[in-house]
C-alpha cells in the first residue's frame, strides 16, 4: 500500500496588533492563513506564501521588514550592503 505525504506550504504574515509599535511577523501554515483571512479579511498582512518548509519561514520572517508600501526586503541582506 502506498502512503502518500501532504506537502504543506508555509505563509509568514505581519500581525496586527494594537499598541506595538515594531511590526510582529508569524508564520503558519497555507491552510490556517486561509482561515485567518477568512475570519478578517485584510486584518492581517500577507509578507510571503508559497514557502516549501517551516524552517525556512521562520528564517524569513526574522530577516523580512516590511516598507510602508508594502514592499519586502531583507533586512540582513540591506544590513551587509
């Protein structure tokens, strides 16, 4: 019998919270960023989808900033520059 294994893509978002005023990113996965937009669209900023690993996610959401536009750099690639 085959047993086949779901691939999970992983989301990192910057969360809305009130009386902070550094960003805070988090990361989860495709399945419950859909549930978070779903219960508030927009509440929440999407910064990335479409991630192959948790590891990786983590990686960018500590070294990800987020420009007033919108725009997503890499604040570790900016910092060596």
């Amino acid at each position: 019998m085959r047993i086949l294994k779901q691939v999970a893509s992983w989301v990192v978002y910057r969360m809305t919270l009130q009386g902070k005023k550094a960003p805070v990113h988090a990361i989860c996965e495709q399945s419950e960023w859909d549930a978070i937009e779903l219960a508030r669209p927009g509440y929440h900023l999407l910064i990335k989808s479409g991630i192959v690993n948790e590891g990786e996610a983590e990686r960018f959401a500590r070294g990800a900033t987020v420009a007033a536009e919108g725009e997503v750099t890499d604040s570790k690639a900016t910092a060596r520059n």
